[in-house]
C-alpha cells in the first residue's frame, strides 16, 4: 500500500520545502515517490496544496478523495478546506496559526469561528499544535514547518527516524542544522 | 544516479543529455522552470526571448546554424509563435530543434484551456507526450534525434500535472554533439511559393515515414491485462488509468502524432470493448472513430477541467460519485492577492476612485481586478489592453462619456504592446496608456526582460529606456510617477484621461519582492484606533496587511505583513494612521 500525504497552508509558510524533504525522505528509504502542487499564484498569498505519495510503486501524483492517510495544514482553515482528502482513519495536524484570506480581511467573507472543531466532528485522529509557538521557544520562528514534519515523521511509521533527519541535515543552511533538528524533535515528541 | 526532478527539471536535464547547444523561451505557467533549469547548465547557451515567436524564430535560426535548439512556451504562447511554428515544418531542422509546449489542463494559471496537441496535427509536426519526469527527460532527448533524422522540428507536450510533479529520474552522462554549422540552402530554408510547394510534398511523405515509426516505437506500447477493457492513453491520464483500472488492457501513447494506426487496430482487435482517457479534447478519440474503429471516449470523461484517478473511476462506474463533506462551517476563498506594498496597488486605487473604463491585460496586476479594487474592465490576451482600447474609444465616440485607460506591464509591453501603441499612434487614438514598470516579470516568479538590464545567464546588457521607447513610437506626451505617491498618480491619471491626446504614463517601481527591495529598511505603519472612524477607506486599497474588524468597525494593520508603503496612511482622512519607526 502506498502512503499518501497532504501538505496544505498558504504561501510562504514553507510548505514547499516541507514536501520536498519528505520526498528526499522516501526516495532514501528505497521507495518510489511522487509530488505534485502547482505554482503560480502561491507567492501572491494564495493556499498552496503539495500531494506526496509514496510506496513500492506509485503512479498518479494526485490524492482524491478519501485517500491521504495524513494531512499536515500549516493553517487552521487550511485543514477545513483539504478535510475532504482524509482517509476515515487517516490523522489531520493542524497547526494553530490563523492568517486571513484577503476576502475575509476586507470584510467580503468571514473566517469561521472554530475550524478546528469543525475538522475534529469530521476526524477521528486530530493532532493540535501551535508549532509557532514552539519554533519561537527555540529561538527562531522559522523553524516552524521543521516542528510540523516532526509531528508528521512521528506519524508516518514506514521510515526511519534517521533518515529524516540526515535529509533535514542536508536540506537547511549549515548555520541553521542545530536549531532545525531541535525543532525537529520538538515536533516528533509532540503528543 | 537518482534525483528526484519535477517535469520542467527533467526536460532540462534531458536537454543537457541529449547534447543541447542553445535554448530560449518566454516565460510562462507552467513552463517556466524548464528554462530556469537549463541556466544552470553553463554546456548550453540559455536566453529570454521577448516573446513566444521572436523564441521561436530564434531557436530556428540556431538549428540554421547546425545546433541543436530547444524553444519552450506555454500552451497560449504558442498561439503566439503559430506563424514561424507551421513555417518551421516546412523548413525542418538542421541541428535537432524542440518545441516544447506545456498545457495548462484545469487553467491552474491560464486564461483558456487549449489542447494544443492540435498544433501537431494541423502544422503536421511530430509530437511526443511524456507520463511523468523520466519520461520527459528522455523525450526531449530522443526528440533532438528524431528531429535531425527525420528533419523536422518535434513538438513535445507537457501539461501541469508533468511540469510541476515530480518523481524519481535515472540520470546520465551529457552526450557531446558537434554543432554542424550554417549551410546556405534556400530551396529548405526560405519558404516562397515555389519552394513552398515542394516542401509540402516533403511534408506529407515525412509523415507517412513518422506514422511507420509510429507502429515500431518502443515507447507506443501495450500492457495487455484483462481484455473485456481496452484503455488508449497518453501523458499524465496514463498514471490515472493505471491507478483506476488496475486489470485493464493498456495502449500507452508516446508519440501522439502521428498516431501509430496498425498498433491501435491490432489492439482495438484484441480487447472486447475499447475506450480512451484523454485529457481536454477528443483527439486520439476523433482519429480513432476516422480509422472506423468503434470506441468509447468522451462519452464518458469529461472534456472540462483536469482528470485524476477518482474521475476515471467514476466514468467507469468503479465507485459511486464522491459527496463533499456538509460541513457546517464553511472554508472562505483564499484567492491570489497584490502583495503588501505592490507598486501596482495605487494605480487600480487611482483607476476606481475616478471610474475609468481600464482595458486591462495580463500579469500580476490583473489582480487589481479582483475585490477591493475592482479596477480592470477586460483582460484578453497578453498585448490586448491597448489595442483593446483603440476599438473601445472609437465605439463610444459620441456616445458614452466615460474614459479609457489600457493598463499593461513592463514585461508585457515588451511581449506585444509595443505594435499595439504603434497602431494607437497611426490611427489616431487618444486614450491613456499606464505602463506598470515594476523593473522586473513578476508574475511568473520574477524573470529578466529587457528592462531590467540583466540576461538569464546574468550578464549585464543595455537596460531598455522606457520613456525614449515610448516617445519613438510617436507618443508626445509621457510621464512617469513613483507608484507610492498616491495623489501624484491620481492626478497625473485624472488629467491625460480627460485630454484628448494620446499619452503614456509610466508608473514605477521596483516590485516589492525583489531582493533588493526585501533588504531595505522602512517604517511600518498602524492604527490609532482612537482616531479611527471605520469609513474602510484603506480597506478599499486590498492591502493584505489591512483588515477590518467588523465588530469594533475599526481598521487593524498586521505587523508582520506591513511593509510600509505608507500608501494606506496617505488615503486616511483622520490621520488614524501613524508611522511606527523600523528597527
Ligand atoms: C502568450 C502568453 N505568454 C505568457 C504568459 C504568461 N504570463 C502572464 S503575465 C506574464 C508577465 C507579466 O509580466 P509584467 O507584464 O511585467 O507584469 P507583472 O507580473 O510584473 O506585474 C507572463 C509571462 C501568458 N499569459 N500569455
Ligand atoms: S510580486 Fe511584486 S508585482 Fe506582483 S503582486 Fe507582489 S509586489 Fe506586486
Ligand atoms: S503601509 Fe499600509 S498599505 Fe502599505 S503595506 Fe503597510 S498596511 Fe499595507
């Protein structure tokens, strides 16, 4: 069976990073990966979803619905948008942050009041975190997608710790491996 | 060695593989990386070109020369370079020549959703279609040999689903081509009429040649299952069928024109019943049911929008039709938006406060037609907002008041404005022209253009004066303002809308994300909520960093988002609005 994920958040929140380095993960752990999103409008604001899929062998690049067995939102309404995805056992992160859609902001549309109860009726397995609040613990608020994959390593049981944070190792700036692996770990031993 | 690329990676790689001497494109989604990629291998001469066809022309005129040549595009740009596209299949290729098209299937960022596969039929030019990264890499190398032995240039499609997914690719070493060098032969090279005519009979035998090859070529292949189902299946629609009908029989496409008609008969024979899962048009389909093949097609896949594996499930009955989720509270859009502190943001502020008719076009800015803004009246293709204008001002002369502004970007203007203000000048317009000169193409993730003084490979070059342009096409009167003085550019719009002369404005700034615009320091600005009277006023500029709470009716700037254009200060009436001194 091949595992299906869902990164989902809006730009600039690092989304794209987080999903490259879980495809390096895979590819390491000798399997067959695929990602897709779509650029374009992403930096502008706009939601940017990345569908990863992995396994012994994957063909499409895209998760319909009722298919991911974990969706990580990198924001509240994000993970309201995406629920759709979710396996009926599949697990949805969600991270507390809160950033208003420009409709909302001038008034043309309202952001609901209590998205993440709105997600938990719907799933049975909802991991809250303010993953902003951790990164900002260690010291460096950026680190935050870091803190999100950790919660998601700990919850995608087919790949070795290790080889997570060997790739995160090689995927962030010298200066910055330290404060990523804490955040990193932060994030794995989230419960 | 394994990396895993996305599609525009890989057809970049495969260039370098296959040898590739020279590359050119304009940008856009979503086939931008493929050039941006391509720079990065120092092996191969890579450039922006100004347009689609003066790209396409320029590779052309690379494969005279004996290199191999590689030109890229999105689908709409090929509308574009139609013209040399359809001469070039007549003239063939010297040094292998690629013509890379990458459709936008679903319109993720595009104004049509044109299946450009039948450019191949119609310019009776080859085309291939990979299915995924690996493929793409060894398409764009197989097309540069295809294209010398069979001279004629070879189209490769992508659509989104292959540019922008990614998967693991075998790499390989790059293969060192000789550049042939330039042959005067103008019986090949130089189609009039009398040359013409004996091409269009090569044209015609060359393809009966490509349709034998068809039959034989290793990557048109069958996967023979089950054979109560037959799928025919090309691209990225192969992945779905593959996930959807896992005991299905399978005719994989490669070479989608021109199809391979002895494979598909023997296949059509084997399997009880035959369909085929294609993307946008009926193309394999309509030539199938020409061969007086019986099959099943678009009867059942939608034409509209993009596949996936549930669609085609669904069209095959496998499972019911997915219902979405009745939640109660429901996900608000989260539409593209200007940046805090766009340069264009004033402009379309300026436009909706004094009720212009603004013929608009394409770029970021076409965002300034979105709410709060409301500011841009038509967008049609890339160039269209002045020539647009021409017409307009003359169906309202007489009998509509109300004045013309065309709204188009730097990069734009140097795509296919320039004619259009040409064509203003010579027939005597007299509407407002505002070039958005935001110093850089932003829209597609910030590429050069000939504004901005730098090449792709980052040489420096002469940077394009805007205003002498401007005022060698014949225009008189051209002004340029700073984009972040508000009552500079509604006054300056104001007053050449209201005169009867053609002008130009050039509204200027530097987009806000370039890196050096990131580095700079400024002041960020907040409310005093004291002094705030809820008029929403600044609301109306679409800052992202403003927002209103409708409970306390009073405005909220967020810190982090602010970049202190200082524009929404400038609009406030009760000076609720104050500097806070950056750091
Ligand atoms: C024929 C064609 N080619 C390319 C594109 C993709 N595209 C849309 S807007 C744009 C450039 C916009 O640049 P500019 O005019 O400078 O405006 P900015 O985005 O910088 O505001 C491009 C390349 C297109 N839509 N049509
Ligand atoms: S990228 Fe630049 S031009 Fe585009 S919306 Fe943002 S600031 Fe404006
Ligand atoms: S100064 Fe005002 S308009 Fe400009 S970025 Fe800040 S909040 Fe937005």
């Amino acid at each position: 069976m091949n595992t299906k994920i869902i990164i989902a958040g809006v730009g600039g929140q690092g989304i794209l990073l987080a999903s490259d380095i879980l495809c390096e993960v895979a590819m390491k752990s000798g399997l067959d990966a695929k990602k897709s999103e779509v650029h374009g409008m992403s930096q502008r604001g706009g939601d940017v979803v990345s569908h990863v899929i992995f396994g012994d062998k994957v063909y499409s690049p895209l998760i319909s619905y009722e298919e991911a067995d974990v969706i990580l939102a990198f924001e509240q309404v994000e993970a309201l948008r995406n629920l759709d995805y979710l396996k009926s056992d599949g697990v949805i992160i969600v991270n507390k942050a809160k950033i208003l859609p420009v409709p909302v902001a001038s008034g043309l549309a309202d952001y609901p009041k209590d998205p993440i109860g709105e997600v938990k009726k719907f799933a049975k397995n909802t991991i809250v975190i303010d993953a902003e609040e951790i990164a900002k613990e260690l010291g460096n608020s950026r680190v935050m997608n870091v803190v999100l994959l950790g919660v998601m390593a700990k919850n995608v049981r087919s790949i070795d710790k290790n080889i997570w944070i060997e790739t995160l190792k090689e995927s962030v700036p010298q200066k910055t491996i330290d404060v990523n692996v804490k955040a990193f770990e932060r994030g794995y031993s989230y419960s | 060695m394994k990396e895993i690329l996305s599609g525009n990676e890989a057809v970049a790689r495969g260039a370098f593989e296959g040898g590739l001497h020279f590359a050119c494109a304009y940008p856009g989604t979503p086939s931008t990386e493929i050039l941006e990629n391509m720079a990065k291998y120092k092996e191969i001469h890579s450039q922006w070109s100004v347009n689609e066809k003066t790209a396409l022309e320029t590779a052309l005129g690379a494969s005279f020369g004996g290199m191999r040549a590689l030109v890229a595009m999105k689908h709409v740009g090929l509308n574009v370079a139609a013209d040399p596209l359809f001469s070039a299949g007549y003239i063939g290729a010297k040094g292998g020549f690629v013509i890379i098209t990458a459709d936008d299937p679903g319109m993720h960022s595009s104004q049509n959703e044109q299946d450009n596969r039948n450019y191949a039929r119609a310019a009776k030019i080859p085309m291939l279609e990979p299915s995924d990264s690996q493929e793409a890499k060894e398409f764009t190398k197989l097309a540069l040999t295809m294209s010398e032995e069979f001279d004629t240039p070879v189209l490769l499609r992508l659509t989104t689903r292959i540019s922008h997914s990614k998967s693991i690719v075998e790499l390989a070493e790059r293969e060192t081509i000789e550049v042939k060098g330039y042959e005067k032969n103008v019986k090949k090279n130089l189609v009039m009429p009398a040359h013409a005519r004996v091409l269009h009979k090569k044209v015609e035998e060359r393809l009966l040649k490509l349709k034998e090859l068809s039959n034989d070529f290793k990557y048109n292949f069958i996967e023979y299952k089950n054979k109560n189902v037959g799928i025919i299946t090309s691209g990225i629609s192969y992945q779905y069928v593959k996930e959807a009908m896992p005991d299905a029989s399978v005719l994989k496409i490669g070479l989608t024109w021109p199809l391979p008609e002895r494979l598909i008969r023997e296949f059509a024979e084997k399997v009880d019943k035959l369909y085929v899962v294609e993307e946008n048009d009926p193309f394999i389909e309509t030539e199938v049911k020409a061969m007086g093949i019986k099959i099943t097609g678009k009867e059942i896949i939608p034409i509209v929008g993009e596949l996936n594996t549930r669609i085609v499930k669904e069209s095959f009955k496998v499972i019911e039709p997915y219902k979405l989720k009745e939640t109660s509270e429901k996900s608000p859009g989260r539409p593209p938006a200007l940046c805090p502190g766009c340069p264009h943001s004033s402009v379309f502020y300026a436009i909706n406060k004094l009720k212009l008719i603004a013929t608009g076009d394409i770029g970021c800015y076409t965002l300034g037609a979105l709410p709060p803004l409301n500011a841009m009246d038509t967008c049609v293709d890339m160039g269209a907002s002045i020539t647009n204008a021409i017409g307009l001002e003359y169906a309202l002369k007489g009998r509509d008041k109300r004045k013309i502004v065309a709204v188009i970007g730097d990069s734009t203007f140097f795509h296919s404005g320039i004619t259009g203000l040409i064509d203003l000048v010579y027939n005597k317009g007299t509407s407002t022209v505002i070039i958005l000169d935001n110093s850089i193409t932003a829209m597609t993730g910030h590429q050069e253009n000939p504004g901005t003084g730098k090449t792709l490979m980052g040489e420096d070059t002469p940077k394009f004066d805007l205003v002498n342009l401007v005022k060698g096409l014949g225009i008189e009167d051209v002004y340029t303002v700073d984009t972040y003085d508000l009552d500079a550019v509604t006054n300056l719009i104001k007053r050449e809308t209201e005169r009867d002369k053609p002008s130009v404005i050039i509204a200027r700034r530097p987009c806000i994300l370039l890196p050096e615009m990131k580095k700079k320091k400024f002041d960020r600005y907040e409310i005093d909520e004291a002094k705030c009277t809820g008029c929403q006023m600044c609301v109306k500029l679409g800052c992202p960093a403003i927002s209103f709470d409708k409970e306390k009716k009073k405005a909220h700037i967020n810190e982090t988002l602010c970049v202190g254009c200082s524009l929404c200060f400038q609009i406030c009436k009760f000076g609720a609005i104050k500097k806070v001194k950056g750091e």
